[in-house]
C-alpha cells in the first residue's frame, strides 16, 4: 500500500480521504546534512534552520545550500553548545524563580529540546572534523 492509498478521514481536504504527500512533500522542506563519515541527518526546516542560524550560515544562499568546512567545525561546535547552555540556563532559572514564587513550574517552551536536536549534528561534526571532510546541505 502507497500512504497516497491512505484512507479514513483524514485527507487532503478534497473529500477521498486521501494523503497528498507529493503535495505534502512540496510544502514542507528538510534539511538533509551528507557526509562522507557519517549517515545522512534529516531534520524539518524550522529545526535545520535554527542549527544554521546558531552556526552562522543563516543568509539566503546557506540556508538553501551549503557546506561547512572541518576548519569551521569547532567553532560551530561551540556556538551549538553555547545556544544549549544558554536554553537550559533560561529554563533552570524559570524553573528557580517559579519555585520561588510558589507558581506553578514552567514547561520547557518545546517539547523536544535544542539539545536533543543537536546532539547528532555535534556528533556529526566531531566525526567529520576528526577525518578533515565537509559536511554540506542542499546539494
């Protein structure tokens, strides 16, 4: 079975009850980072273009394409870990003065954390620095 022969109520709004996911794919980008020492990292394009802000290839030509140059790894490296530190510093103070104030705990803002998702791409990163390849996207 293709998931465009998907059925059961949730469609595409045209009433067969079918998934567009041609259409879907369309709408929505991924960010597929390559290498050649480590798998493909897929992430959806809010994610992928928050890894590459945080790294400074936030222009419009790098955030469709790119690469990063193992000579750039480690400070990308840092700025990723630098921008987690800084995520789970705000949300432990939140958390202190909350408790504090005897309010109710804050949520973490996402459900899936900055570290969470970049923990791989660090990886990824170790790994390609280590061996002197580039990792690019979008080509």
């Amino acid at each position: 079975m293709l998931a465009s022969d998907v059925q059961g109520g949730h469609g595409d709004g045209n009433g067969d009850g079918k998934i567009d996911v041609a259409g879907y794919a369309a709408r929505t980008m991924i960010y597929k980072f390559k290498s050649k020492v480590t798998g493909d990292l897929i992430m959806l394009e809010a994610n992928g273009q928050a890894v590459l802000k945080i790294i400074g290839k936030a222009d419009a030509e790098t955030l469709t394409k790119g690469i990063l140059l193992p000579e750039d790894m480690l400070a990308a490296i840092l700025a990723l870990e630098n921008a987690i530190a800084l995520e789970e510093s705000a949300h432990a103070e939140a958390l202190k003065k909350a408790q504090a104030t005897g309010h109710e705990a804050p949520n973490k803002p996402n459900a899936v954390s900055l570290r969470q998702r970049c923990v791989p791409f660090i990886q990824m990163l170790q790994r390609c620095h280590k061996a002197g390849k580039e990792v690019v996207w979008g080509v």
